[in-house]
C-alpha cells in the first residue's frame, strides 16, 4: 500500500558541530514530525546517512534532494508523495493534513524573507542557467512536496549537478555566498515549465520567526501569553537565529508544547486491565507512568519478558516502534494477541526467559517473567552482562512475597544502577486479590557504566 512520506533530512557533520552548537535539536523535530505521521497514517522516513561522503563535494542540502528517490527505492518503500522536510521545521501537533491539499502538483511556499540575499543569488547563477527566472515565483526549497511524476525531473537535475558540480561549488562557495541547491532549484523547476503550486495557506511555513516578531504575544490584553507562532502557524522553521543558539530555542518550544503530542493515555488506559481489578496486571497509575516517562523519547526496540495477559505489553507497544514480547505459557500468548489486536508493531512468542536471548540490544527491556528471587537475580545478572547500555523496567518491587525488593536495593547499595524513576503505585495500595504494596509498584532504571 502506498503510503505519504515524511522525508526528514536529519545528516549531522562532525565539521559544523560548533557551529550549530550540537545537533541535540533534530530530536526536538523528529518528536513532532512523526506525531504527524502517527496521526495521518504517513510514513516517517529518515534522511540521516550521506549517499557520499564528501560532504563539501556533495553537501548535504545537495544531497537531500538529488537522492531521495534513490533512498526510497533502496529502501524498498512505496510512496504516494514526498514532503521532503528539514531538521529545523517543528510541526503543531493540530497542523492540517497537507498532502490532501497538493493537487497532486509540486508544492513550495514563496521566499520573501530576505529579498536582497534572493535577488542576488538569482542573478550569481543566471549566467549558468542562460534563463530569465521569474522572482515571484521563487521558493524555499526547506519544506517542498512532489510526488513519483516529478521522478525524471530530479533525476535530470542531478545529471545537471554532476555536470556542472565544479562551477556549482564554486559559485556557491567564492562568487554567490548565497545558499545551495535553493535558487538552483528554482531556476530547474522554472526552466522545466513545472506547474509548482504556492498558493497554499502561510501557516504550513513560518519562517524567519525573530524577524516578523512571532516569539512574541499579545501582551496588552494579558489574557493569552502563547506565542503567535504558536497560536497561528502549523509548520514552524527555525531559520533566522544564531545557529548555535537552535537546539536551545527548538528545546524551550518543545518543552513548552510536548504533551500535545503524546498519545492520549487514557484512550489506550482505557483498553487494558489494571491490578485493582487484575491482579495478573500492573496497575493503572504504573502504566500511565511508562506513557509519560517514555512518550517524548525515541525508543525503536522494547523487549518484555512475561508479558502475561498483554496489558502492560499495549502500553509498550504505544512508547516503542517494535515490541518483542514472550511468556512461558501458550495460553498467556493466545490472550496477549487477544489484547493486542491491531497492534502490528508487537510480536508474540512463547519463550522460556532461561532460553538464548538473540536480540539486538534494547532501548528497553521489561522483565517481568520471574518472581522467585533465584530466578530474578540470574535474569538480572544476565541483562547486565549482556544488554548493560538497556533501560530496564520492573515491577513487583513492592510485592509482599518480597523477592524483588532485596536484589534492587542490594543494586542500589553497591551503586550498580542509577534509578532513573520509581514507577506505579505506594505502599498500601490493595491489589485485586487483597494483597497489599509494601514500598513502591517498580521503577525504571539503568545499570552504571563501570570505570
């Protein structure tokens, strides 16, 4: 099934790291951007290694959209159309779907933040392109739309490129100063009489925030202090500032706004069984704790060991792009599938914990398929010595069968884990068969690299 594609340019060069002071904020746009995709059933695709490795021969603003057909063949991915975005673009968790707006046409917005710098890039490369090009109609090439009929036409501009790739770098570099493949692009589109769309709303693509005051808000009614890039933009470009100072500003934002884009939890809380009335299962509070540990991190692979009747296992699968989860039991199994229906990014197995673990290192594990202290102890052993760089989760710490409890606090006492949270319910909480806590329902936690 063709699917829309998010193609996120995201290729870090160990060159520029000063430069943009890190590159801690492509996390910051990929959290937004794939809440997109979630929401409108795209596919989020990732633009993160170089086709070349020169990066001064092949810049990376090169290279984004001279091979992007290339990468989604070489990925084996069936697309419908591509809006091919930049790292610095933060999307609003209640931005319109835009693809159902293109026409089926290349889609751009116009360029008007910085005429003088447009004008004069558009007459540095006019001589090259021996073409007359039409300013009104110039685009910003950090946000763009096409689709599989404009395939020859950038397989043809990157014939253009290796044909011309000397006067290209040099005018770039010594003549222009003026950007990369931007106004090369538009000089292509136009020369190639493309029928580029650019009528669709300014909100999809705020630029240059700083200049046109849009950090700012409505300060005389002290009613409302949201930003108005906030309150009247969907696609947010973070261009216009001190590079170096991005992933701060990009950070302030997200921390800002991060919990619209998180899932719901009570929708997915709402599906599953919690140990009030389970006492198979986690409790409610546990599992709202992993959504809101986990819901702005980049978790690829969560392996859980026990995963009963599949209730907490949901939760996983909503925190993680892949799940593996097994148990000992076939009925257990039958009945996570049961659960998990419709979850196609959860696998199920029946596997003894004590068999050959052959996974590629988790961001996550949970264990929970042992509750005798022998038992415990080796699983636990056996992921520090094995998968040592994994966020572990455990429950059952303040069980009163107390077998959980005296190997976490021993791992506590020696300092052999940080505790990065203390997950679920407190002591005294009255589970579904009448027992009650003793200490806290479980925690997260993460072995410390030994010196």
């Amino acid at each position: 099934m063709k699917k829309n594609i998010i193609y996120w340019i995201g290729i870090e060069n160990p060159q520029h790291t000063d430069k943009y002071g890190g590159f801690e904020y492509f996390e910051y746009s990929k959290n937004t951007w794939k809440h997109f995709c979630k929401k409108y059933e795209c596919e989020f695709v990732e633009f993160n290694v170089p086709v070349k490795d020169d990066l001064i021969e092949y810049r990376v603003n090169w290279q984004k959209i001279l091979y992007v057909f290339d990468e989604l063949e070489r990925k084996g991915i069936n697309y419908d159309q591509i809006a091919l975005v930049d790292s610095t673009c933060m999307v609003k968790w209640d931005c319109p779907n835009f693809f159902e707006l293109t026409e089926g046409k290349f889609v751009g917005w116009r360029d008007l933040d910085n005429m003088r710098w447009i004008k004069e890039s558009i007459d540095g490369y006019s001589e090259l392109f021996n073409y007359e090009l039409d300013g009104t109609k110039y685009i910003n090439s950090g946000f763009i739309i096409f689709n599989n009929l404009h395939r020859k036409l950038i397989n043809d501009f990157k014939k253009f490129y290796e044909s011309n790739k000397t006067a290209l770098i040099d005018l770039q570099d010594n003549k222009i100063k003026k950007g990369n493949e931007q106004t090369p692009l538009n000089y292509w589109l136009q020369k190639n009489n493309v029928d580029v769309k650019i009528d669709l709303p300014l909100p999809f693509k705020l630029t240059h925030l700083n200049r046109k005051e849009l950090f700012s808000y409505n300060w005389q009614l002290k009613e409302d202090n949201t930003p108005f890039f906030i309150k009247y933009g969907w696609n947010w470009i973070f261009n216009g500032i001190p590079k170096d100072q991005r992933t701060q500003l990009m950070k302030n934002v997200w921390d800002m706004v991060k919990h619209n884009y998180i899932q719901k939890s009570n929708d997915i809380l709402d599906t599953v069984n919690h140990k009030d009335t389970s006492k198979n299962s986690t409790s409610r509070k546990f599992k709202q704790n992993i959504i809101d540990y986990f819901g702005d991190k980049d978790i690829n692979l969560t392996v859980e060991f026990g995963c009963c009747h599949g209730d907490t296992t949901k939760i996983l699968g909503s925190i993680s792009k892949q799940v593996i989860a097994s148990d000992i039991a076939d009925s257990n199994i039958e009945l996570s599938k049961v659960k998990c229906k419709g979850c196609d990014n959860i696998k199920l197995d029946v596997k003894d914990v004590n068999s050959v673990w052959e996974y590629e290192t988790p961001d996550v594990i949970y264990m929970d398929a042992l509750h005798d202290y022998d038992g415990m102890y080796k699983c636990i052993t056996r992921i520090k010595q094995q998968y040592p760089s994994s966020i572990v989760i455990m429950d059952d710490y303040g069980h009163e069968m107390n077998t959980i409890k005296p190997i976490i606090d021993n791992l506590i006492s020696n300092n052999e884990i940080e505790v990065l949270q203390w997950i679920g319910e407190d002591a005294g909480y009255a589970t579904a068969n009448g027992k009650s806590f003793i200490d806290k329902e479980g925690l997260i936690f993460k072995f410390k690299e030994i010196i």
